[in-house]
C-alpha cells in the first residue's frame, strides 16, 4: 500500500477528533468543556462513580480514577493531546510536607506512553507569599508561606521538569480569586451573608481576581497559545483592596456592606486560612497573558463581572 494512503475504513489523522482530559472538572472545569470547540472530544478523570452520569449528559467521556490511588491512573497515558489539570493538592496532606503526591502520580501516569502535546495546570497566586502591595510579575522569585502554596510550587517544579523532558508543552497559571455570579460556591454573596469582616482601610489588603468564565477561556488559549514552560498571571484589570471589593459587591447586592476590623481583631474573629488570604498584599501584572496568550477578557474589571 502506497505510504500516502490509509487503510480501507480508516480516517486520516487529520480527521480525528482532538482529545482533551480535564484532571479536576469542577465548575472551572465545566467552563472549560462549554467553551471548547464542538469538535472536540472531552473526558474527564473523576474519583466519584456518582458523577459520571453528570458528565455524560454534558457530552464528556468519564474515567474513573484517584490522583491518591497511582494504580487507578495507569489508563490515562497516552489518552489525550492536550491535558488541564485544575486538581489541588490533598487537602489533609501534612502540614510539613511540601510535596504535592497528587500531581507526581498524574506525571507518572502520563508518562508511561505518548505523552500529550500540551498541558495547562492551574496554580495560585499565593507561590508569591505577601508582597506588601507591590505590583508582580511572573519573574518574581517565588516566596510561599503556606503549605497548600508550597505544594502548588512543587507541583509546577514537577510539571515544567516534565515537560522539558518529555517535550511536553506546559502552561502554568497562577490563579488569584475567582468569581462569578453563578459559582455553586465562594461568591462575594455567601460572605456577605455571613457577616464576616473585611480589614480596616489602613490594615487592609491589596487582591486580584478574575471572571471563572474569563479563566476558562484563559485555559484554553494556553493549551494552543502557551509557550513551553511558561508561567501566565490569569486575573483580569483590577486593582482594589479586598474590603473595596466587599463593599462594591454589598452595593450591587442590596445587601449591608461588611463590618471592618483592625488586623488584631480579625486574628481573634476568623478561622486560620481566611486569615492568611488577609496577611498577602500583592497587585498581579498580567501583560504577559494578554501579550502571548492573546485573550481579551469579557470582564476586565470586578465590576463589570459582578454587574454581569
């Protein structure tokens, strides 16, 4: 047979549909599969046999695994051409352990045949630890100071490793807070709804965020736009104090705007890990994104997104 034709029945491989695994398909995740072009096919690691109804009425292939059980992955290798893994770290993982397991055992998986063509991995803003309010930019040394934000660092030490040694094309984007009016969670409302405080004006702190259907799409321009290894800020134009965007989202709201507090009485008022988001002060530059990524946000402000 001639080497340019193909078997009787066969379809040239230009033909095939594009396969894309979602490793974490959350409501980022779900984002992610609307926006997508139709013509690919989308499956979806899942750890819970309960969703995988959930998942095929939504047009996507379910595969039945656990990040914390390496053996249940082994079907995941050479499965798909490009690869979002918007997975967190273990949440009980110890407090001193930096590393994140979860990830080390999707690369080894990964890695038993072909390996994909590209991979995008959602990361934290919170690698860089507190800034004081200064602008960042992807160059920055990074300084964790959580666990959870240390295990994010090892997580993409491990994938751009992987990546310059398989040839794998590796988008990292370090993810500030993201919002939306119809997240299931985390919404502005909740909070406010709650009562809980924010820092008064001269203890307060600088935050960033973007739109969750503006990071979906951010994910998807880095699976075909990124360049290899390369670290992305995915958060849109703002620039506000995290007790200014609690008051803006009370104004549009209807609702009371929320009581400010010194940063010695929030020590005493709120649990640890809302605590640390209010001790980092940082303001994100997203030139690079913007620049190689070519997205153009549909909500480059707070506002914008919350008036939507």
């Amino acid at each position: 047979m001639p080497s340019n034709q193909t078997p009787l029945g066969a379809r040239p491989s230009r033909f095939r549909r594009q396969r894309v695994l979602i490793v974490g398909c959350g409501d980022v995740g779900m984002r992610v599969v609307r926006a997508l072009p139709a013509r690919m096919r989308v499956l979806a690691l899942t750890s819970n046999p309960a969703r995988t109804a959930q998942l095929r009425a939504a047009g996507i292939t379910p595969l039945l695994g656990d990040l914390d059980r390496p053996a249940s992955l082994a079907r995941l290798a050479g499965l798909a051409q490009r690869v979002v893994h918007l997975a967190p770290p273990a949440a009980d993982a110890a407090k001193a352990a930096p590393q994140d397991l979860r990830t080390q055992n999707l690369m080894r998986a990964l890695r038993l045949r072909s390996p994909p063509v590209a991979l995008v991995y959602g990361s934290t803003s919170g690698v860089y630890g507190d800034c004081g309010g200064a602008w960042v930019s992807e160059a920055r040394p990074v300084l964790p100071q959580t666990a959870r934000a240390r295990r994010r660092v090892d997580a993409e030490r491990q994938l751009r490793f992987f990546g310059r040694g398989a040839g794998v094309r590796v988008s990292v984007l370090r993810i500030p807070g993201i919002y939306a009016p119809d997240r299931p969670a985390g919404t502005p409302r909740e909070r406010l709804l709650r009562g809980t405080p924010v820092l008064c004006a001269p203890d307060d702190v600088y935050t960033n965020h973007i739109h969750a259907d503006d990071l979906a799409r951010g994910v998807i321009a880095a699976l075909w736009r990124g360049r290899p290894q390369r670290v992305y800020h995915a958060c849109d134009d703002s620039v506000m104090k995290m007790g200014d965007y609690f008051d803006l989202a009370a104004d549009l709201y209807g609702l009371p705007r929320p009581p400010r507090v010194t940063r010695s009485a929030a020590r005493e008022q709120l649990p640890p890990m809302l605590l640390s988001f209010m001790s980092e002060s940082r303001r994100l530059d997203n030139t690079r994104m913007k620049r190689e990524l070519r997205l153009r946000l549909r909500y480059p402000t707070v506002q914008s997104g919350l008036h939507a």
